[in-house]
C-alpha cells in the first residue's frame, strides 16, 4: 500500500510542471492601500524586497500557519530553496508541502528532519562544514541561554569552555592524521573537568601548543564544583542534542546533506518538525543550532563575496523559540547573501523574554516588511501604533452660544492599539516599502494529498508496565 502510493508520487512527480500565479511577487493577501481603500486588489511585494524579511505577528489560532502554507507553496513553485522550521507539526502544512513538491517536479529537493520520527529523518551534522572555529563554537552555545539575570555569565563561561575544547579537539585530529572533523558527541565527551584535565595533558606532548595548553590550566585552576556549576548549562545542551532520538539525527552524525546541497548550488526543500509539545526545550536548541548553521553559510558566502545561486526562504513558526545570542547578525546582513527570513511571533513580548530587550529590537528594526494579525500584548499593540504614520482627522466643533461650527484638524497614528486588538480571524495589517493596507489572507483549499505520520502510542509503555 505504502509502495503504490509512493509509485503514484514519483509518477506524478515526473510530471509536475506547476509553476506560480505570481512570479516576481510575494502576495500576502487581499485587500487595498492607504488611503484609498476602495481600491481593492492583490497585496503583494516585489520578490527582490523579500531581501528585507517579513515579520508576522499576531495571537494563537488566528491564521499565521495558513498564511505560512501560502507562502511556502508559493517559494516551492517559484524554484526558491525553502526551509520550514514547524516546532507544532502541522499536517495540512506538511501535505501542502509535499503536494507543491509534486506537483512542480521537485520531489527530489524534499528534505525530511524530525527527532519525532527519528528513523524517517535525515541525519544532519551542523559542525561538519566549516571556515572558521568560531563557527562551530557558535553552532555548541546556540542552545545556552544568553540573557536574564545570571544567565549571561554561564553562557560566557560556556562559550569559553567550548572554544577550547573546540580547539583541543582538532588540534589532537589533525596531530592523529584524522580529519577535523567533530560531532556534538565528541564535544560532550571532554567538557567534564577531568576529561579537560585529560585533553590538556594529551596537548602538553604536541609541539606549538604552548598558548592553549596554558588557557586550559587557567580554566582547570577554579575550583571542581564551581567549574561544574558554571558549566552546566552547556552540558545541558550538549547531553540534549546527542541523548535519544535527537543525538541519533544530530549529535552523532557525520554528514550534513542539507549544506553539502547548497553549496553544490542545488535546491532544498527542508521540512523541520520540532515536536516541541513532546520534546519541549530540546525542540528550540534544536532549531538554534539549524539556524545557527545556515548563519554559518551566510558568513562563509559573504567572505568569499559570493551569494546562494537559488533564494533560500527560511519559515520560522513560533520564530521566538529559536533566538540566540547573535542570531541579529542573520537578519541584518542575511539578505545580501540571498538569504530571506519570514518570522512569525505571537508578541514581541516572548522575543525580549528570549533574548533581551536590546537584541530583540535589533531584529525588528531589520525587518521590512510586517504582517500585523490580531495582537492580545498590549505593548506590542502600542508598538505597532507608534510605528504607524499619523494622519489628519477632521471633527466638526460646535461652539456654545449657536455660532456655526467649526472644523479642527488632529493628528492621529493611522493604525491604533485597538485596531490590531480587535482584528478578525485572517485580517491584517501590512507595512512595507509601499505604505500601509488592510487586508485578509488568501483562502486556501485543503491539500489533495493527504500525508499521515506513524501513529505514535497514547499510554502503551505505562500499561506495559502495569502487568508487571
């Protein structure tokens, strides 16, 4: 059954020639421009403004995913390389996904990842394309809280105790004849005081190493405990991306596909299902890391003054999960390398709650383009309101005493607080380099295709183990 259904697709596939509505242009929905709203038609921006990002914002079940499904399938017909980071698992976005690919003769650029169904994944090592080892430190700390409270001294000390390891580490491959190359496994097996301790004594007996077997020491002088303590949350990290089913399509991998494709200059079509209601935390170290990884590749595109040859469209839902410390550097300078972000927030409340109130405006005044859906924070509303241009409103004054009435002018931002608070399911405001509108997404039919994931067991083990 399964292999007739595959048959089918591969069949279809052959076939598939589907190809955009809209080529050139990114439309988000329908409705009109201030300030004449009578003019109604497609709201859409030049492709080439996608460079710029779009943000979309907006509460819980009011319509982001469908209009995520939109322009997903829209980036697949178009020939762009798109990368969907799902932390839910959504089916329809899912099935969409696989039906555009058929549909368009892209089956084959289809891309799998999931800690979920580990054994249906792809297997992904992120440290295993690199310029720099600052870049594979980077991918290490993506997954360690960076801001409140104490939380950025233990991701400095964190990012010390990596970086060393880090060049411990290739610096014994290299001295071994072995590729240097390293996976998070190799990394969680030295971070311990006593395997540092180790490490160090192993680079004592290799020549030149005088610099960094002398920062080692100083790092293995504090005291055992303290050294555990401030260390733990890279340890953390670490015992998440290489235990279980997430280790088995991350941590112990060998290979990264998804790189290796882009740089050969082919296309991919990355479906990323977190299971964050399963895996919780280990979903948003999960997709840190993957973004962390493509930052990567756009510093190394930059520095060779070269960029993507197809556009690489990054869906991120519940975009706030996935914040790390330096991830600003993406949104600012990602797009001169053909990299184009959509992020999708419930407030931008939960991105300063992440990542600090500094970093987190950086990221929103690096994106264009906003999609505003209903909003419940209330700062958020008096943040869009603020960033609305005012307008003149006329009100008739009517003086005590019969004289005739007057008019006084008052300025007043375009788009209120209020407005955005009582939007309706779908309806938006947009800001772009075009002005302001108002409109709704675009209604999407259900998915012909309908794809179904391994059922998962509802109680199975807790009653196994009830006979016992």
């Amino acid at each position: 059954m399964i292999t007739s259904a595959l048959q089918r697709l591969v069949i279809a596939n052959r076939a598939g020639r589907l190809q955009t509505r809209w080529p050139g242009w990114t439309v988000l929905g329908w409705g009109a421009f201030y300030p004449d709203i009578t003019r109604e038609g497609f709201l859409a921006i030049p492709d080439q403004e996608r460079a710029g990002h779009i943000g979309v914002v907006g509460t819980t079940r009011i319509g982001k995913t469908r209009l995520l499904e939109h322009l997903v399938s829209e980036d697949i017909r178009k020939g762009y390389s798109a990368v969907i980071f799902d932390p839910k698992g959504d089916l329809a976005l899912f099935s969409r996904i696989v039906e555009t690919a058929v549909e368009t003769g892209r089956l084959g650029d289809l891309l799998f990842l999931s800690p979920v169904f580990s054994d249906y994944s792809i297997k992904v090592d992120p440290l295993s394309s690199y310029y720099m080892e600052e870049e594979l430190v980077g991918h290490i700390v993506a997954g360690v809280t960076a801001s409140g409270g104490s939380a950025e001294y233990f991701y400095k000390a964190a990012k010390e105790l990596a970086t060393l390891v880090v060049a411990g580490c290739l610096v014994l491959k290299v001295h071994l004849g072995e590729a240097p190359r390293l996976t998070f496994l190799d990394v969680m097996n030295r971070i311990g005081y006593d395997e540092l301790r180790q490490l160090k004594e192993t680079l004592e007996m290799i020549p030149g190493q005088t610099d960094l077997v002398e920062r080692i020491a100083r790092l293995l002088e504090t005291d055992k405990e303290w050294f555990s303590k401030v260390t733990s949350s890279l340890r953390l990290a670490l015992q998440e991306l290489t235990f279980g089913a997430t280790g088995k399509i991350l941590g112990k991998a060998s290979h990264n596909e998804v790189i290796d494709r882009l740089e050969r200059g082919e296309r991919i079509i990355l479906y990323c299902a977190t299971g964050s209601l399963l895996t919780r935390e280990v979903s948003h170290i999960i997709g840190k890391v993957l973004i962390s990884m493509f930052q990567s590749l756009a510093g190394r595109l930059f520095a060779s003054g070269q960029s993507l040859q197809h556009p690489l469209c990054i869906h991120i839902d519940e975009g706030d999960t996935v914040l790390y410390e330096g991830i600003q550097d993406l949104f600012n300078k990602g797009g001169g390398a053909r990299f184009w972000l959509a992020f999708y927030v419930q407030s931008f409340a939960q991105m300063d709650e992440r990542i600090g109130g500094f970093a987190a405006k950086s990221i929103i005044d690096n994106i264009n383009t906003w999609v505003y859906m209903r909003i419940n924070h209330p700062e958020t509303a008096r943040h869009i309101e603020s960033s609305a241009p005012p307008v003149k409103l006329y009100e008739p004054v009517v003086p005590l005493g019969g004289s005739p009435a007057v008019m006084r002018t008052e300025k007043r931002p375009l788009v209120q607080g209020h407005h955005v608070q009582d939007l309706s399911p779908r309806v938006f405001f947009l800001s772009c380099q075009n002005g302001w509108a108002k409109g709704i997404t675009l209604t999407l039919p259900p998915p012909r295709l309908s794809v179904r994931f391994p059922p998962v067991p509802l109680g199975g083990f807790v009653q196994e183990a009830s006979r016992l």
